[in-house]
C-alpha cells in the first residue's frame, strides 16, 4: 500500500471511530420469545388424511398474552399442541416453532420432555386431563417440581403450597392433602394452573381453561390469570371461543377459521374496527351487557368439513358480503395496519365493516 493511501484509510478508520464513540449504537429489540413460521399440521393414517393447520404465521413477546378466537373445529387447540408436539397419531408439522431459541421442532423425546414445564407448560380445558384421580394435588404439584429441579420433598412440597396460595385456594396448606375429586369445579381449576405454573414456565398455553366454569368463577379465573401472567412475566397464548374473554385478557388477538388465521392483531383494533366479516360475526354474536335488548346476529351455517374444503375463501359459503371472486382463490394474508392483517378480498378496499355490508 502507498504511504497516501494508508493514510486515507488510517484517516477514514479514524472518522468511523469517532462516529461510533459519537452516536450511540442503536438499541437492538430482542427477538420475540416465541417465532411461528408457516406451521403445517396434516393428520395421516390408513383412516384418514387431512390438513387441519394450513401455514399459521405468529410471534409472540415475553409478557404479551395472544388470544386464539375461533369456533368449534377451527384448529385452535391443534395450533396451541403444535408448541408442545403434543398430536393426535399420524401427525405430520411442518414449518419452524423457535420458543426461546430452542427449534421445538427439532427436539428429541427427552429434550422434549425436559422443556415441557420449565419452558412451555400447558393448563387444559379439562383439570381431569392434568391430574392423576389417584394421587392428592399436593403430591401431583411437587412431584412436577422434583421431575426438573434437584430440590427435597419437603421443599418441592412447600413450593406445592406456595402455588397454591399463589392462584388463591383457600386453606392451601389442607388442601394439599386432598385428592382432585374433593374440590370444586373452580378449585381444581386454580389448582391446574398452579400445575401449570409449578416449573416458573416462560409460556403458558391455556386452552379454554375457563369454559368449563360457571360465569361467577370463570371471571375470577380469568382475572387471576391476567394477574399472575402479568407478575410472573410470562407469555401466553390463551385460547377461547368467546370474544368476550379475549377482551379481558388478550394484547394480541388471531381469529381462527379453518385451519387459518383470518384476522390478527392488538385487541383494541379487532373489537372497535373488525374487518374480517367472520370477526364482525363473531362479535355480533356476543352479548353486550352495555346494550340491553340488543339483537344477536348468529353466524348462518356451520364451519366447512376440513376434508372438503371449499377452493377458495373457506367462509365464503356463510359470507353475507361475498363476491364472485371469493369462490376463486383464497385470499392472501393483507397488513392493513401495522400488527394488523387481514385475510379477505375486501379487506384492500379500506371500508369499514359496516359500509361493506350496506
Ligand atoms: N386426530 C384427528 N384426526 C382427524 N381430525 C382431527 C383430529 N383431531 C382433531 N381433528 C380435527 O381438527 C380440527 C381442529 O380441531 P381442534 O381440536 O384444534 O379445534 P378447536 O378449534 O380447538 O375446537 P374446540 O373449540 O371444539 O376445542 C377439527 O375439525 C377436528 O375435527
Ligand atoms: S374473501 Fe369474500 S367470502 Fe371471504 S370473507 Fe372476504 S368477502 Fe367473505
Ligand atoms: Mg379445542
């Protein structure tokens, strides 16, 4: 090298360094704790051949809660058991779940079996599906806790009690000592998700862990939930049917419709300015208890068979607003707002819901 152009280059080498001592190095967002990319589920066996999860894309950050909204059959716990691989036979998952950097995908049965709890745990419908009718709650708790941690019975069984004052059972410490069959609905409840939460879990998956619930109970569960999610930091994906329990709990909302995401995005925008008409139909479909006497409006029809889905826009045959186009090709996922996209012809035309159907 010449000595003008070692120079230059020391003279350059020096401008850059001064720039980086001048502006401060942009601060870099860390990378969502849970990443979905083009997740796939097809169930194959000598009986059956179907694809019940059709390219779902989703990130999730810690401490956000995202809300799977969606009726009977549109796939929503299939995508929730995709995170922990927990499939009916014969399934086939394809694309990439990233959880925490770790490719779930990739995992071998006991790496599998090592994260389920201490990275992603998950809180049923049902309490009978979690616990052992056999083995008393207390038991059940601690033995999860000794399953991932080195630590004595006597402090896997205090951790036990903790949780359960933790999700507010009453008289923990007695309660320990009772089987799952001697508490109430709304108990066994409060004590799945302290099974649920007994490893410190950077995810929590419930799935309609409310439903079973009378109205009383649910909404104190709910809230419970949004409480400790919120003071454990955790992220959540919290499926349900209803609109209104999204509301409650919900940063993020997916609408699920066969298979599919056809609307997602901050709760906020989905409830004031739906533009999916399966959304707006969902949300008509709710009881609005500021509105006295206000009209239902159900959605006609049922969802399509997933063995026989219709070619193009798979709510097209229940559509009030649908065109000829909609029976063509299925519409592609549109961001019509940022964090806000929408799968739906009309959704690029920019009208509201209620100037589409005028
Ligand atoms: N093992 C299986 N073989 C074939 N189809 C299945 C299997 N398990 C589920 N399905 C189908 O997959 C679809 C999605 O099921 P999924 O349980 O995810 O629905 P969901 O949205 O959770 O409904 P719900 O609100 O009733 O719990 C349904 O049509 C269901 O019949
Ligand atoms: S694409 Fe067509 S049929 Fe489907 S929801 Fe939109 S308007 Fe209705
Ligand atoms: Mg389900």
């Amino acid at each position: 090298m010449t000595l003008a152009a070692t120079l230059a280059a020391q003279e350059s080498a020096q401008e850059s360094a001064q720039e980086s001592e001048q502006a401060p190095a942009p601060a870099v967002a860390p990378p969502p704790l849970v990443q979905v990319e083009n997740l796939r589920v097809r169930i194959k066996t000598p009986d059956v051949d179907v694809t019940l999860l059709h390219g779902l894309n989703f990130s999730l950050n810690q401490g956000e809660v995202l809300c799977l909204v969606g009726e009977s059959g549109s796939g929503k716990s299939i995508t929730v058991r995709s995170l922990l691989r927990l499939l009916p036979p014969g399934a086939i998952v394809e694309g990439s779940i990233i959880v925490d950097g770790i490719d779930i995908l990739a995992l071998k049965p006991a790496q599998l079996r090592a994260v389920r709890g201490p990275l992603i745990a998950i809180a049923f419908q049902e309490p009978a599906t979690s616990f052992d009718p056999a083995f008393t709650i207390g038991y059940q708790i601690a033995e999860t806790v000794r399953a991932h941690e080195q630590v004595s019975w006597a402090d896997a069984t205090r951790r036990a009690q903790d949780l359960l004052e933790l999700v507010q059972v009453p008289s923990a410490k007695r309660r320990l000592d009772a089987y799952p069959h001697e508490l109430s609905g709304g108990l066994r409840q409060r004590a799945m998700i302290a099974l649920a939460l007994s490893c410190r879990p950077k995810l929590l998956i419930a799935d309609e862990p409310t439903t079973a619930l009378d109205a009383t109970v649910q909404i104190q569960v709910l809230l419970l939930l949004r409480e400790l999610q919120r003071e454990l930091g955790m992220a959540t994906v919290f499926v349900t049917h209803d609109v209104g329990v999204a509301c409650e709990i919900a940063d993020q909302v997916a609408v699920m419709y066969s298979g599919r995401f056809v609307e997602m995005g901050p709760i906020e925008r989905i409830i004031d300015a739906p533009r999916h008409p399966y959304t707006a139909g969902l949300l008509g479909s709710v009881v609005t208890p500021d509105v006295p006497g206000a009209r239902l409006e159900p959605i006609p029809g049922a969802p399509p068979d997933p063995t026989a889905l219709p070619p193009g826009c798979s709510f097209e045959p229940r559509c009030r607003v649908a065109r000829p186009a909609c029976a063509q090709a299925m519409p592609a996922f549109t961001q019509i707002a940022p964090l806000h996209q929408v799968r739906c012809v009309l959704a690029a035309s920019g009208a509201a819901m209620g100037d589409i159907e005028k």
